[in-house]
C-alpha cells in the first residue's frame, strides 16, 4: 500500500464516520421535533365528556277535578366520563328555558349521593358539583318541568334546555342525541 492509498482510508473513514453521524443526528432531531408537535396538538385538545338525552317528553296531566290540567315535560339525561381521565371536581349546569319551573329533579349516580351534589337551585337553572367521577362513570339527571303558559307578548323558546361545564379545565361536554330527539351542536367548557 502506498501512502497515498492510506491517506484515502483514512479520509474515507473520517468522512464516513462523520456523515453518518450527522445524517443520524438530523434524524433524530427531525423525529423528535415531529413527535413533540403531535404531542403538544394532543395537548391542547379537550377531553370529552358526553352528554346524552335519553328521555324529553311533553304532556298534559290532569289536576283537582280532572277538568283542569297541567303541561308538564320530563327530560332524562345520562352524563358519561369519555375521557381518558379521571376528575377530581367539576361543576355541571343545567338550563331551561323561562317558561319552566323545575318542580322535581333526581340524581342516580354509582358511588352514591355524595358523588353529585345540588349547589345551586334557581327556578330555571341548577348546578351541580361532581366529585370523583372517573373513567366510564355515569351520572343519571331526571327533570320535572312545570310549563307556564306563554303569554302574547312574550318572546322565548318552549322546551329549550342547555348544559354548562365549568371549574373543570382541559374537558369539554359534547351533547349526543339520544333515543327520542335530536340534540345539535358542541358546548365548550
């Protein structure tokens, strides 16, 4: 071999090892740069807690001497942890509309009734505080609803209801359509 011969092997070796290990690198960087990215969209996406009404019925029922009657509506709705989280706490408020008064209101939960507690009763809003609610739990919320009559002159909407999430940040509450009626729309916390 000449020295020349050997100074080319040296050079090849140098630039071999040189290349690769940039190449190596510059993919490295270029792949954890990528999965940080898809990591940080994750982030920033809310985990979703579903909402489905599996009941919503009008009906007339009879009072005093079955000559008079009242319009009464019962909703029934069951509240699901999708996420892939467990809460520790958060606050969930349900909306009706003006024309309704909410004569009775039921919560079934699976971990009893400390889980769910009312916190907050006005004639057409209540909000709860749910505890614990983790991974695939359920929350049972039935309402009775007194419709008064609308009057004339009154602008509003009949048999409207809307749901709230708060104190409760990094999840979003998405309404489903249940067995008897349509539900529209998405609702951010």
């Amino acid at each position: 071999m000449t020295q020349t011969q050997i100074i080319l092997i040296i050079v090849g070796f140098f630039v071999t090892l040189i290349s690769g290990g940039l190449m190596g690198a510059r993919l490295n960087r270029h792949f954890q740069l990528k999965d940080r990215k898809e990591n940080e969209e994750k982030e920033k996406k809310p985990d979703i807690i579903t909402l489905e009404k599996i009941q919503d019925e009008q009906e007339f029922v009879p009072v005093g001497d079955g000559k008079h009657y009242v319009k009464k509506a019962y909703k029934k709705f069951l509240l699901t942890n999708t996420s892939s989280k467990n809460i520790d706490k958060c606050t969930i408020i349900f909306a009706f509309d003006k024309y309704s008064v909410i004569a009775n209101c039921n919560v079934l939960t699976p971990k009893g009734a400390y889980q769910c507690i009312l916190t907050e009763k006005e004639i057409v809003k209540h909000a709860f505080s749910i505890k614990e609610f983790n991974k695939q739990n359920k929350i049972e919320f039935s309402f009775e609803q007194d419709i008064q009559d609308i009057i004339d002159n009154e602008i509003g909407f009949e048999n409207f209801w809307d749901v709230f999430l708060t104190d409760c940040t990094g999840f979003e509450i998405e309404k489903v359509a249940g067995v008897q009626g349509t539900i529209e729309g998405q609702i951010g916390s």
